[in-house]
C-alpha cells in the first residue's frame, strides 16, 4: 500500500484518534478528582558527633546504635522480607 494511502486513511479517520485522546484525557481528570490524596512519609535522622573522643570502646557503641536505629524501620524491615522472602509483615520484626 503506498504512504499517500495512509495518510487518505488518517485523513477520513483521524476524527476516531482525536477522539480516544479526548475520552482518555478526560477520564484520566475525572479519576485523580475523585481519588482521595494519600501522602505518607518517613524520615530518620542520623546526627553524630564529628570526631569521637570517648575511646574506641564507646566509638564502637555509638556506630553499633545507629546501626541498629537504621535497621530498627519499617523500610529496612520490609527490604530485608522481600530480599529474604519471608512470610512476614515489617511490623512483625518489630516484635522480636
């Protein structure tokens, strides 16, 4: 079929294109209208001392701290599942 054909084609049809577009566009507005906004959010804020001057005993303390504050989430709870693939909920961890 030469290309003159297809655009004759898009030509008398092109009306069906335009509008899909415009049903889709407006369905897609309708939708996010109605759906209600879910927003959620976690942060963790991780502050240590620049330089310790405690000792190692005690610098060993503080990082095995915030090692266990950084894994002691839901996030990293929930990686460590699916990494795993346990049968579990991250709050579960919580638990034990």
């Amino acid at each position: 079929m030469p290309l003159g054909e297809y655009f004759r084609i898009l030509r008398r049809r092109g009306w069906i294109i335009v509008l899909l577009a415009i049903l889709t566009a407006a369905s897609a507005l309708v939708f996010s209208t109605v759906q209600n906004p879910v927003y959620r959010a976690t942060v963790n804020v991780l502050v240590q001392p620049a330089r310790t001057d405690f000792g190692l005993a005690q610098s060993a303390k503080l990082l095995l701290d915030s090692y266990v504050a950084f894994l002691d989430t839901d996030n990293s709870a929930a990686a460590i599942i699916q990494d795993l693939q346990l049968d579990m909920l991250p709050e579960a961890c919580a638990l034990m």
